[in-house]
C-alpha cells in the first residue's frame, strides 16, 4: 500500500494505492492520528485502491468518527469490488461516498 498526502488549507486529501488490509491498514490508522489536527475536510481517493478488508473497514470508521466532530469525511473514485464491499457490510450507510 502507498498513501499519498495532499493540503490544501484544512483539507487533507489521502490517495491509497494497493490494498487496505490486515497488514497495511495501522499505518493508515498511524497516519490518521498524527494528521488530522486542523483538517476539517478528509478526502480518500480511492481511484487506485483494490482491496479493503474488515481491518480497514475499522480504520475507516474511526476516521469517519473524528471527522464527525471536525468537519465532513469523503471516499471518492471507489472501483466496484470495494464499493461492493461497503455495501455489504453497510457502510455505504455509514460513509460518503462519491
């Protein structure tokens, strides 16, 4: 997995490249915990982003949860087994997706 940062102002746009699983999703949680101070709008661009497991489904939520009390949190440019993916597990009721 390779996450790709981009600022601008309060918004935080992370592109993830690979699969988000058991094995890469703490350095995405890492990641969040040390960079969302100040960020009122999360962006994940999924454009290239293959696989999400159960792990990364709970990096996602916990994002989703500090987002809610900081601003809005959108998952962007999901490819359809990974769309499919949150509707089966509901978080396609959780999550904005666009």
């Amino acid at each position: 997995m390779t996450l790709t940062k981009t600022t601008e102002g309060s918004k935080l746009t992370i592109a993830i490249t690979g699969r988000l699983d058991t094995m890469t999703s703490p350095e995405l949680d890492k990641e969040l915990k040390g960079c969302l101070d100040g960020v009122t709008e999360l962006v994940f661009d999924f454009t290239s982003l293959t696989y999400v497991s159960s792990a990364g489904l709970r990096v996602l939520l916990f994002a989703q949860k500090q987002m809610d009390s900081r601003g809005t949190m959108t998952v962007i440019n999901c490819c359809e087994e990974v769309k499919e993916v949150f509707e089966v597990t509901g978080f396609d009721e959780l999550l904005t997706i666009v």
